[in-house]
C-alpha cells in the first residue's frame, strides 16, 4: 500500500468517543457541556450531538465547551468527526482547497507534503522501508488580527491534541516500529525567515498549524495469496 494511503487510513480512525460529563443551561439561550478531553474541538467548529448540529460559541480547552440551548442535550456521549485529510504539493491542495469555499467542509485538515522520499528494504528483510514524513495538522483562524494568546488557545492547542492522537494511532499500528518525531507550532503558516516568524503564507487560506516530522519504518506485510 502506498504510504500516503496508509496515513490516510490512520487519519480515518480520528473519531474518539467524546464523553459529556454534565450540561448547564444556562439561561441565556446557550448551554455549557462540561468536558474532561476536549480534543481539537474549539470556537466556531460545528459538531453533530444526537442527530443535531451546534456551533461551539466557546471553549475552555480539557473542561467545557458552550453551545445553544436549542434542542437540550440529553445524551453522554458523542463521537468527533476525523479531521479532512489531503496530501499533494502546496501549489496543488490550495487548487483544491481554492474549489471549496466553505470552511466547515475543509478543516480541521491533516495535509500530508509530496514529494515522499522513501529508503526500500530488500525483500528478505522484514522491514518494507523508511518514510520520510511531513505533517501538518491545520485548522482556520477567526481573525488576522488575532493576537498570538489567541492563536495559541484557540486554535493551535487543539491542534497540538490533534497531532498527539495521531501519533497514538501510529504507535497502536502493528506494523509500524517505535519512531521519534519532531513537533513545531505554526501560527499563520507561511514561508519562516529567521527572527521575523512567518512573513507570508504558503496557502490561500488564513490557516495555524501543527508541523509532525518523523521517519517512519514500516514493516513489510505477508499475505497467503500465492498469485
């Protein structure tokens, strides 16, 4: 299998159960769902909750999230939709991303960077081969003008959970054998120049991000089939 579609197999599997512990009315049209893991939920994301989509109006990241009141939340649980995934140069996915203007359908992303440089193992070797990986976890921001505090809790810390469940997923992979990454927060991702930060950016889109740089070994898959 190829490895862009590998990653997108585990980026598919991002849909944790997230448990309510309590909700508040709060008499003023909105409702607050306290939350011990909050994920990578954050201000003005949509989530469905018993068939029924709210806005997130605010969050307190790893405690609550508030939402309007309309209808009640009944239920304990529900389950957070896996992040958008696409993989291509940055002149390609802004084509993509240029196509659809809506936010809610494009973000939260996990955008896997082409070219993949790739070290093949010879075939009686149990590793199958080393990937050299470059991540990003991206999501939109609500304003340009937002100050760096403001990037940081609103998007980028979601972002960083985001990232961290990843690399559980990756860790839980069979086939996969233990790696080391490096983890860099990108407010306004953009092209870096040192001691002036992101002086402008690589996509169309106002975007934060979270960079996953790793090599990653894959072993090698065995099958039955004899054809």
């Amino acid at each position: 299998m190829n490895t862009v579609d590998q990653i997108e197999d585990i980026v598919a599997k991002m849909t944790p159960t997230v448990t309510i512990e309590s909700v508040t009315d709060n008499g003023d049209g909105t409702q607050t769902l306290e939350i011990c893991n909050t994920y990578w939920l954050r201000k003005y994301m949509t989530v469905t909750i018993d068939g029924n989509d709210y806005e997130i109006l605010s969050f307190v990241g790893d405690t609550s999230i508030t939402i309007s009141s309309s209808p009640l939340v009944t239920v304990s649980s529900f389950v957070l939709t896996a992040p958008y995934y696409f993989h291509g140069t940055p002149i390609q996915i802004n084509s993509e991303w240029c196509v659809q203007k809506e936010d809610s359908n494009k973000y939260p992303c996990v955008y896997l960077v082409e070219a993949l440089t790739e070290t093949f193992y010879n075939e009686e070797d149990s590793r199958d081969k080393d990937s050299n990986i470059r991540l990003f976890f991206l999501d939109s921001f609500s304003s340009r003008s937002d100050e760096v505090d403001a990037h940081y809790d609103n998007v980028i810390v979601p972002l960083i959970a985001s990232k961290e469940y990843f690399v559980d997923l990756l860790n839980a992979e069979h086939n996969i054998l233990p790696f080391d990454y490096v983890a860099t927060n990108r407010i306004k991702v953009g092209v870096y120049t040192t001691d002036k930060g992101h002086e402008r950016q690589i996509f169309s889109d106002a975007l934060d991000g979270v960079e996953f740089v790793s090599t990653i070994t894959f072993l090698r898959s065995y099958s039955d089939c004899s054809c």
